[in-house]
C-alpha cells in the first residue's frame, strides 16, 4: 500500500511540475517564457517528486499505527502549506481570478440595443432614439439611421444615382466605436471624398456570417461598386455564434456592459442560470460559473488556473474548436465575395489587428491573412501601419482611438480614390492582392 502511494506522490509532483513547465502551451494568451509563478509550481512538483521518491518505505513500515497517523498528518499539512503559499504567490503576481470572490449589488438597466431579424441583425432605431432623446447616451451611439445602421441618413433606393458608391460591412471597428463622430475611419473616407455616396453597415458584434445578411439585404437597392469588409480577429468565434446579440446593461455610472452572448458550459451544454445572475457577473466583468464547485475554484489562483486550462482543452475538442471557427469563416468570406461579384461590385478587406498582434501576429491574425490570400481577396493589413497603443482606446477597451481610426481612413481613401479613377485594387501600395 505504502509503495502505492509513494508511487501515486512521485507522479502526481512530476505532473505538476510538468504543467507548469508547459503552461504557456495549454493556456490561450500566454506569453511565452518561465515566470514566478511556473518557477514556483515546477519547484514544488520536483519537491514533491523528490520527497516521495527519498521516502524509506522499510522504515515507514515499522512505524507504530499512531506515528503513523502523525507522519500522514504532517505530509498533509506541509502539502496545504506549500499550496497556500503558491496561492499568495500568484495572488501578488497580479493573476486575476476566474471569478470576482463576491458579488456586489449593483442598479443597471437593460437597454434594448439589437435586434435579429430574418434579414439580419441591427440596432434598435426607437430604443436609441429614446435614449438620446433623454440625453442618456452620446453622440457615437445616438448616430443611427431609421434601419438600424450607424449613419446619418436612411439609405434608399435614390442613392444608387451617385456615380460612386461604396457599401462598408463589419462589426464594432466598422461601426466606429470608441472614436468621436467624424473620426472613424468610414467618416474619414466620407470626408475625404464628399462626392462619393458611402453607407455604413457596420454592426457591433457581428461575425462574415451577419454580414453577408447585411449585404444581401442592402446590395439590391444601393448597388454599391465597392464593398469594404472590415474582418476582426474576433469574427472567427462569432461566425460560430450566430444572430445571437449580448444583453446590454447600463449601470449607476451610465458605462454600458455587454452580458454572455448564451448560457451555454464550455462544452457546449445548455445551461438554465437565472437571468439576474447572468447580469450580476456581467457588471463585474465575468460570466457566471456553471456549478458552486466551479464558483468555488474560480475564485482561488490555483483553481483559476485549472478552469483556464478546461477552456483551452474544451476549445480544442468541442464544436467550437478552432478548426470549425476557420472552416466557417473560409465558407462566409467565401460567400460573401461571390455575393459581392454577383451584385457587380469588388471587395476590400481591412484586417483588424489586436494589441496583441503588435508583439507577435497571433494564430487568429495569421490565419484571418491566409484565408484572404487562400480566397484572392484584396485586403489591407492594418497592423502594418498602425502604432500599437497609441491607436487604441484606454485598456481594457480594444478598439482604435481616432489616431487609428484615421491612419486607416486616410489609406482606405487613397486606395478608394484610385479605385475610382480606373485602377484596380492591386494598384494601390497599401493593398495585397495574391
């Protein structure tokens, strides 16, 4: 029995140490290279390890049932001890927890901000207009068109007479978020070309899949020549969560919060969690745990590392595992640059980079480039002529500011420009074209 445990303990502190080890392989966002945290983890395994593997077994044999006992209970005690001290460890190395250790009652109020329909999803135009009207929100959000898409005026049928049409199609980025109005980079294009007739159907939160719905919907009427598509590394996912809008909250401090896109495990599993406390963990920044064990290990460092590593795992073998997301978005673009060509128009792409990207291109970046050489969609790579945090709002937000917003209207402008002065895409400096 004794030779059994021995055995189980000296596995048990390889395994530990070799996660550590490995930690930056099973973790998504990882940077790589040993910190205090894993030296810590790798020392204590290789201790536990080297312990049980020193451990006498003759001589624990003849111990008397009583030193037995104590012997167990003092291999307990220094195992909760090391434990606690890797936990304090983690804790003043900044790991933030899976979950917030308590709940905080907070007032909020749900806004009706989306809508899905058959056609595709857009914003709540009344909902909105209610909110402006009351002074409540600002001059970004209250710019929304009768249909639902962030522009100034209500798109018709009329606005196909121009002689130069643009349609632009995305999420957030497209939308203009985090810039003031006027300063995103579809407005910097608008103004740089007044006489061209430029509509923004850009939604918040969308994936390519929401955005072939916007195209489809709008193209017959508006007959755009040119169609900009701006591709978020965040597209990926959402393309395997369709038409599925977070609940947004405005809490005391009028900031707005976007709850879990569905109540769902990490597995997939559908869950029933009471609506008010999906909203309770929205306010402090997370979703709500799926189990009080989960809850229980959430709010610990250790725990939260073994809930980040489920993630990791369940990402990798369950339906939205990363190759179903890339197998998706090849089917969407692909789609939409048929549609596109159908509809007698071209399309552009700007590839969204994340902050992250500036330290070293991550795989959604990577892949997001070789799906547009795969398809022969022209695209700009903005992370080449963007300056990292300079052209981003204030962490933890992760949209451009108006000095990014404007680099890239500036260079959508240029591009567009010589577009409609005869020369195809490929011609323009900041357009790769395979």
């Amino acid at each position: 029995m004794l030779g059994i445990l021995r055995a189980v303990a000296i596995l048990a502190g390889l395994l530990i140490a070799l996660v550590a080890f490995a930690l930056d392989y099973l973790l998504p966002g990882t940077s790589p290279g040993l910190n205090l945290p894993q030296i810590l983890a790798i020392a204590v395994g290789l201790a536990i390890a080297f312990l049980a593997w020193r451990l006498r077994i003759e001589r624990l044999g003849k111990l008397s049932p009583a030193r037995m006992a104590r012997a167990v209970l003092v291999i307990v005690a220094v195992l909760c001890v090391t434990l606690l001290i890797l936990e304090l460890a983690l804790a003043a190395w900044g790991l933030p927890a899976y979950f917030p250790s308590q709940l905080v009652e907070q007032d909020y109020e749900v806004i009706s901000f989306y809508y899905c329909d058959d056609i595709s999803c857009r914003l709540n135009y009344d909902g909105i207009a209610a909110k402006c009207a009351a002074g409540q929100w600002g001059p970004r959000m209250c710019k929304v068109n009768r249909q639902g898409y962030p522009d100034s005026h209500d798109f018709a049928a009329d606005d196909a007479l121009a002689s130069q049409r643009v349609l632009a199609v995305g999420d957030s980025f497209t939308h203009g978020f985090k810039s003031s109005v006027g300063n995103s980079f579809i407005e910097t294009l608008e103004a740089a070309m007044p006489e061209t007739m430029v509509w923004n159907g850009g939604i918040s939160a969308t994936g390519t899949s929401e955005q072939l719905d916007v195209f489809r919907h709008l193209a017959p009427m508006l007959q755009p020549q040119l169609t900009i598509l701006g591709f978020f590394t965040n597209d990926f996912a959402n393309n395997v969560i369709q038409k599925a809008k977070p609940v947004t909250l405005r809490d005391a401090q009028g900031r707005l919060i976007f709850a879990p896109f569905e109540q769902a495990d990490r597995w997939g599993n559908p869950l029933d969690i009471p609506v008010e406390t999906v909203h309770a963990y929205a306010l402090q920044g997370s979703r709500p745990p799926t189990s009080e064990l989960e809850r229980a290990l959430g709010v610990t460092r250790l725990g939260t590392l073994f809930l980040r590593t489920l993630d990791s795992i369940a990402e990798r073998f369950n339906d939205r595992s990363w190759k179903r997301q890339v197998e998706l978005t090849r089917q969407y673009l692909a789609e939409l640059r048929d549609e596109v060509t159908a509809n007698g128009s071209q399309m552009l792409v700007i590839v969204i980079p994340t902050r992250e990207d500036f330290e070293a291109p991550t795989r959604e970046h990577d892949a997001a480039i070789d799906l547009m050489d795969e398809l022969a969609l022209p695209y700009i790579r903005a992370l080449d002529f963007l300056a990292g945090d300079a052209d981003y709002a204030p962490r933890p937000d992760f949209h451009w500011n108006n000095a990014g917003h404007q680099k890239i209207g500036k260079l959508l402008s240029e591009c567009v420009s010589s577009f409609f002065a005869g020369a195809g895409l490929g011609e323009c400096p900041h357009v790769t074209v395979k």
